[in-house]
C-alpha cells in the first residue's frame, strides 16, 4: 500500500520497496507543486511538445527569456 491509498501490484513491490529504502537513506522528499507554483516546469514542457528538435538548457541564461523571466517569477 502507498500511504493506504492504492494497492501495489506485487510485481512492482519489490521495487517500490527498494525506492522507499533509497529514498529514507538519502533524506528524499516528492512534494506535489502546482503548475501555478512551477511555472518554469510548464514552460519546459509545453516548449518540449511544441519543439521539432531536441534542445538542452545547460544554464539558465540559455534559456529563451521568456523562459528566464518566469523562474524570476516562480513562488519557491
């Protein structure tokens, strides 16, 4: 069970298993953020469905500046 909510299938237990023990060890934490609150990651994924090649940003300064001003913007 997830946090009671939904039953695992048993092929994927094991698996699920090792990522709750990875996760423990290494003090992770998944948050859900609002796509109001992530706007950069909106933009990222809308830019990625409308792009017809394959584009990496390897710095914020690469990229479009559209892009830059709505992580200026993003509520942390």
């Amino acid at each position: 069970m997830v946090r009671g909510l939904v039953t695992v299938p048993w092929k994927m237990q094991y698996l699920l298993e090792r990522i709750k023990l990875l996760f423990t060890f290494l003090n992770l934490q998944i948050k859900h953020i609002y796509r109001e609150a992530n706007g950069l990651a909106d933009f990222l994924a809308s830019f990625a469905v409308k792009s017809e090649q394959y584009t990496v940003f390897s710095a914020n300064t690469t990229l479009p500046s559209i892009g830059r001003l709505i992580m200026q913007q993003d509520v942390y």
